[in-house]
C-alpha cells in the first residue's frame, strides 16, 4: 500500500515540480534496489581486478622486482573502497527498516542510503577506471654484499694507512688507474673490499662494482658480473660484442669505480668493455695482484701501493683473536707467541694456525712450534715458505682423515658447492660407514662447517648456506700437498699442452685423481693407461666453442675409477668404453651436449647420475637398468621431452631424484601407448627422501603420495610460470586448483610437516576447509603461507 500511495505521489510531483522529482524518486524502492545492485556489481568487478593486480604484484615480488608506487597506492585505495562498500552493504540491512512491523517502509532512511549507495558506486567505478594498465614492477639491482660492512677488515694502523692513502688517491682527478699488490694471503682481497665499502659510504662514486678476474682471465664472466651489479643484460653472444655494451654503459655512469681482484697478467681493459683514461675520466679502475709487475705499457698504474707484512704487535692482536685469549695465560704465552711469530706476518698464515690451534693443550702447541721450524716442503710458485708451513700445519691438525681428505678434494677439484662435494665424495666412498645419501649430506654439512670454523674454507660471495669456496693460496697448498701425497695430477689446458709428463703419460699413470680444467684442444690420449684413477675431472673451455673429442677407447684402462665428472663438453656420442667401467660409482654429465646415453646402462653399480643443465631431448630406457641408483639429477634440462614410463619405478633404491622445471608432462596413470611416465611410479620407490619436481595438474599426482616420508621436497603443481624456490624452507609445496577440483579432493600433502606452503586459485568452499585442517593439524614446521583466491571467487 505505501509503495503505491508513493508512486501516484512522485507522479503528481513530476508534473507540479519537475527539479524536485530527481531528489524525491530516492524514496522509491525500485530505485534503492537498483542503486544497491548497482554497487554491489562494482564493488565485485573491483574486487576481482584486485585479485589479479595482487597476483602480478606477489609474482614480481618472487621475481625480486620493485613494485611501482603508484600500484601500491591503487591497491590500497581500492582496498579502502571496498572496506566502506562492505561496510555499508552491511548496515544497510539493519538500516532500513519498515515501520510499523514491516507495513510501510522507512521513508526517512531510504533516500539517504540510495544517495550513499550511488555515491559509492561512483568511487568504486572512480577506483577501478584508474587501475595501473602499464608497468606492475621494475627490476632492481640487489645490493652488492662485498660493499657491506667487513667483519674481516681488522683497524690496524699499518692497513688504515694505506687504505686512507688509496681513498686520497681516488679523490685525484688525474689518477684514474690505481694498483694494490702483494705476496698471496697478505690482505689485498680484504683491503679492496674495505675501499670499495669507505668509497661508497663516503659518496665518492656513483657506482661501485667488484669482480675477481683470478688466474683464468675469464672475459666473459668478468663481463657477466660487471654487467649484473649494472643491471645490464646482454643481447650480445660475442666477447667483443659484450665489451661494446658494456663500454657504452659504464660511458653513461658520470662516476664509477671499478675493482678488478686477482689479475695474474696484463689485462686489455678494452677487451672487457671498461673505458679508462681519455676514454672516461669518471672511470677509474682498482687492481689487486701477486706482482706489481703484472701492469705494464698502457695498463701502467698511476699510483702502486705495495701491503706488507703485518707489525709484531699487529700480528699478535689478530693471533689471539683467532685463538682465544686464553693464549694470554702464564703457561702458553711465551710458546704462542713463537708460534705467532713464525707465521711472519702473513693473515693468511696467522688465521689458520690459530685457529687450528684453538684450545689445544701446550703439547700440541709445543709440536706445532717445531714443525713450523722445519724447512717448508713446498716448492709451488707464488706460495710463501712461512705461509706453506703455516697452511700445511693446520692441515695436520684436521687430524680426521674425513676432514683432511674433503679439504684436498675441494682443493684440487675446485667444488664449491654441497651438492657436487656429495656426489664426489660418496662416489669416492670418503665418507666411512655411510651408505644413505641423506646422512651423507649431513656428514657434508658438518665437515664444511667443521673447515670452516678452521678457517680452511670460507664464506661464498654470495652467503648462500649451499655454497663455499677456498682462498687461492690455500687452494695452492691443498694442490701441492695432494700432489705429493695422493698423486694428484692437476693442469689446464696451457699447463697440459707441451708437459712431458702428460704426453709419454710417465708421471700421470700412477695418479689416483686427474682434473683438468678450461681444455680446448684434443689434448687426450687414446687410452688412458691409470690403472690405479679413481676420480677423473675433465672440463672444456666454456667460451671457445671447441669441441674436444673423447676416443672410444679412453677409458679402457681405468679399472678402479669410482668418480667421472665431464663438464660443458659435446660428447655426440659417449665413448663405448665408458661401459667397461664396472667400479664407477659417480658420473657427472652437466653442461654437456648429450644426444646419445645408451652406454650408462651398462655401469651396474653406478649410484649417482647428475645431467643438470645438460642438453638432454629424452631419458634412455637405459637408466632403468641402474638399479643400485641412489641419486638421479636432471634439473636444469630445458629441453627434456620425454622421460618413458616404467624406468622411474625400477629404481628402487633411489632416494633423491631431482627434476625441477626440466619437466612436468607427467600422464596422469600408465597405460599402452602413452609416450611419458606418470608420477604413480614414485610410490614403487620405498627409499625416498628427497623430491624435487613440476607437474602442470593436481590430476597427474596420485592419491597416496606421503610427503610427510620425504626429508625434502620441493614441488610445483601449476602453469608453467615463473617458479624459483624461496629457500625459506626444505619442504616447499604449492598447488593450483582448477575449477574441476576443490582443495578438499586434493590435498594430498600432510600439513604437519611443510615449511613453505603456496595455494592458488582457492575456491570458496576451500578457505573454510583449509583454515580448519590447520587447526586440526598444527603448523609448527610452518614459515611461510601464500595463498590467492581464484578471481571468479573475489568477494569472498
């Protein structure tokens, strides 16, 4: 009845009073329900744009990129529009209220809540025409971690001095090249990091950038990190078409400081790509090397600055840091400080010894003291006699035959990394009593560790927990002492082109290890005559596009090799007589060319097959015969088509496999005909600790996969889009629902255990399901949860 006495009143009001019939038609409930519906249209048209938006912007955050303030700025407009829109449709219920027990309506709110509600829906549409359309994010450079603050740079007045006369000479317009030098392990590395710091700290450039150029003289890579703390990405697959970008780009940089670390010989700057002198006034470029010979003619530094010898008392100082002051006592005084005196002022010397020497008794103190007093037994180049017999007394003190023959593996190998140190050294059986490769990794962890407290290995640049690396001039000691007590063999290819030893093969045939590094020419014999190898290392030149020939009969004479490791190699065929090696516990294919594998089935007691980054098109049936296979690594195989069904599950006793991105065209279940395998075959394996693999739908994961039995995993179930692990934890899991499948069909993950846990596309029956199985199960393990509503599902 109000509804019509309404009506005829707006019409008589149209007629009479034109102006006034707009703000009296808000009484009508045709048009409040319109204007609610109107907004209620909106708000989920903005609430959806919202999802995507909030999509791309946690997908470039995993890409590490920035986001673009003004998307930050609409996300949280839109998010306060929303908000009061909510709000309002909530109220409103409670708002307008009819009167008397529902009879008429409520006149009196009625026009207010359709004016706020068309006003609302203003704004929303307001907010969502000005949705960002252009850039989400942009790429950033990540800061350099040698220009943070050097834990290893020691305040000693004989170093302060020549750092402050470097900055000096830096704020020299007229010196643009500059030189620090010195004998291996005095300081240079650590005095270069600390200028590089001062000089950015300070604002005396633009730009800082370090790279250590080491005794290869790797261009490419020398370019490669320049360019990356630039924030340059070449085009370019050429040395000299790099250079020209690079040399345009630091052209650009009105003033750059860069620092070369490590030359061993004249370097053409112009070759890199950096501009000095006339070129570029704003450019000045700092060196550090063994001898400050090694710049010469045009390269001849403006300013040299030699670092000596540490002072007595500066030594003492960093020798009792290193080995605790309880050196001060009365008791081990006098002897440690003979001790710290034979280390001759040389860091290098004086930190490992110390440190080896830490909390030893004053025997073991008193024995060091007389073995340093030896004559050095070393005869390797560049290599101090003090700093020799210093290195080489740490070793001694290792004491566990583990310890002393990882820390020579890493030496004369050049491993940097946990995963490779495995695969070797299980391969070598290193690791006494330990046959499963999950206890292996931790053995691994804890001898890097156990060096490193010993000050043998170090920190890597980059301060991931997975890798490490060694101090040339230990790494010189390492070679020479593996070289005389373990018949090490180690060259590249200079070294083993024209070496007597190589060529009538009288030196090498009785070597237990051979590694050679950067071959470029056929330098290899047709066989190989060392009955008594039990590692071979062997690696191509990776930026002379040489193919190096392996003969098919090199391998004929290794009867005891345990480890193979050929790296970025074109092998167009595996030699044959690689399959007589019946010993082979280890075979390491990465970077290689490898359009035929068949021969690796004939090596019945292999226990590692590594092929990361290999250019690898299918698996060979083959593989599955390796059924003493304990590791299987194929990440990185961008172009793996095919892994056939029915290999994965003769494995039994593999217990780390890892695919990652290399493949996800699983079958969702076995059946004749199909060209793939399906991921039920991971259930034939019992042994399994360790996952890593894509799949591109929930469907092709079987029911029944107890994560909760792996030690590690790290799983991608999706689109092929970008996917990096986070490293935030060891069991990474994150799925993508379709429309088809809710979470609560295909959970299949035990919740307890995940660490880094990411859901896409959540329906509206999931968000319920899900937080209630985290009740239920707890989420201890828990570090990080990522989840994302599918758009259509918005307003929830």
């Amino acid at each position: 009845m109000a509804e019509i006495i309404l009506t005829i009143v707006l019409e008589v009001v149209k007629c009479l009073a034109p102006p006034a019939y707009r703000q009296i038609s808000y009484l009508r409930e045709s048009k409040y329900t319109s204007n609610l519906q109107n907004l209620n249209t909106e708000v989920a048209k903005l609430k959806s744009e919202r999802v995507s938006t909030e999509h791309q912007v946690d997908e470039a955050k995993r890409k590490g990129e920035e986001i673009e303030e003004n998307v930050e700025n609409w996300l949280a407009t839109a998010n306060s529009v929303i908000e009061e829109a909510d709000k309002f449709t909530e109220d409103e219920a409670t708002a307008n209220k009819r009167c008397f027990k529902g009879s008429c309506p409520n006149l009196k709110t009625r026009p207010r809540l359709s004016k706020e509600a068309e006003r609302q829906k203003e704004a929303v549409v307001k907010v969502r025409d000005a949705r960002p359309v252009n850039s989400i994010s942009y790429s950033i450079i990540p800061e350099d971690t040698l220009l943070m603050p050097n834990k290893d740079f020691e305040a000693f007045e004989s170093r302060t001095s020549i750092l402050n006369e470097i900055i000096d000479a830096l704020k020299n317009p007229n010196v643009n090249m500059l030189l620090i030098y010195g004998m291996g392990g005095i300081g240079k590395t650590t005095l270069a990091k600390e200028v590089a710091r001062k000089a950015e700290s300070d604002k005396l450039f633009d730009q800082v950038v370090f790279s250590e150029v080491s005794e290869s003289r790797d261009v490419r890579k020398l370019q490669g990190e320049i360019a990356d703390k630039l924030g340059l990405k070449f085009d370019e697959e050429s040395e000299s078409g790099r250079a020209r970008r690079l040399y345009d780009r630091l052209k650009k940089e009105k003033r750059i400081l860069v620092i070369l670390d490590n030359i061993w010989e004249n370097l053409d700057l112009l070759d890199v790509g950096i501009p000095h002198g006339d070129d570029h006034m704003g450019c000045k470029v700092l060196f550090t090397a063994r001898s400050e010979e090694v710049l010469s003619g045009e390269m001849e530094s403006r300013k040299n600055f030699p670092v000596g010898f540490l002072k007595e008392d500066e030594a003492w100082s960093l020798f009792t840091k290193m080995a605790g002051d309880y050196v001060e006592g009365n008791e081990l005084k006098e002897v440690a400080r003979d001790v710290a005196k034979e280390c001759a002022g040389l860091p290098v010397s004086i930190v490992t010894v110390a440190r080896a020497l830490r909390n030893k008794s004053i025997r073991e103190w008193k024995d060091a003291l007389e073995q340093l007093r030896r004559p050095s037994s070393s005869n390797f180049k560049d290599v101090q006699p003090a700093a020799f017999k210093a290195i080489e007394l740490s070793y001694n003190k290792l004491g566990r035959d583990d310890l002393k023959n990882i820390f020579l593996l890493i030496g004369y190998t050049a491993i940097a990394s946990i995963d490779d140190l495995l695969m070797c050294g299980m391969g070598l059986g290193l690791f006494q009593g330990v046959n499963k490769i999950e206890v292996a990794r931790n053995r691994v962890h804890t001898l890097v560790r156990t060096l490193k407290a010993s000050c043998m290995l170090l920190d890597h640049i980059s301060q991931k927990k997975e890798l490490f690396s060694m101090h040339d001039v230990v790494r010189d000691v390492a070679r020479s002492i593996a070289s005389t007590e373990r018949n090490v063999f180690t060259a590249t290819n200079e070294q083993v082109d024209g070496c007597r030893e190589w060529s009538d093969g009288s030196a090498i045939k009785h070597c237990t290890s051979i590694v050679l590094h950067d071959i470029n020419t056929n330098l290899l014999p047709k066989v190989l005559e060392c009955p008594q190898l039990e590692l071979l290392f062997i690696s191509d030149d990776p930026w002379e596009y040489s193919r190096v020939t392996i003969p098919d009969n090199f391998f004929k004479s290794m009867i005891e090799v345990r480890v193979v490791n050929l790296t970025n190699m074109d092998l167009r065929s595996l030699p044959s007589s690689l399959g007589l090696l019946s010993n082979l516990r280890t075979l390491s294919l990465c970077w290689c060319y490898l359009p035929d594998l068949s021969v690796v089935g004939d090596l019945k007691k292999l226990e590692i097959l590594c092929l990361r980054d290999s250019d690898i098109k299918k698996l060979p049936v083959e593989v599955g015969e390796l059924t003493w296979l304990k590791l299987l690594d194929l990440r990185h195989c961008e172009d793996l088509e095919v892994i056939p069904p029915n290999i994965l599950s003769k494995l039994s006793r593999l217990e780390e496999l890892y695919i990652g991105q290399s493949f996800a065209a699983w079958e969702v279940e076995v059946e004749e005909g199909v060209k793939n395998a399906s991921l039920e075959e991971l259930k034939h394996l019992p042994n399994l600790t360790s996952l890593e693999l894509r799949a591109r739908d929930v469907s092709t994961l079987p029911r029944g996969l107890l994560l909760e039995k792996l030690e590690r995993y790290s799983i991608r179930i999706g689109d092929d889009g970008y996917w990096e692990s986070t490293g935030i934890g060891c069991r990474e899991f994150s799925l993508e629902l379709n429309n088809k499948i809710c979470l609560k069909d295909s959970l299949i993950v035990q919740l307890q255990r995940i660490e880094d846990l990411e859901l896409w596309r959540l329906q509206e029956q999931d968000v319920d399901y899900f937080r209630n199985e985290l009740v239920k199960v707890g989420s201890s393990h828990l570090k990080r949860l990522w989840l994302a509503l599918n758009p259509a599902e918005s307003k929830v």
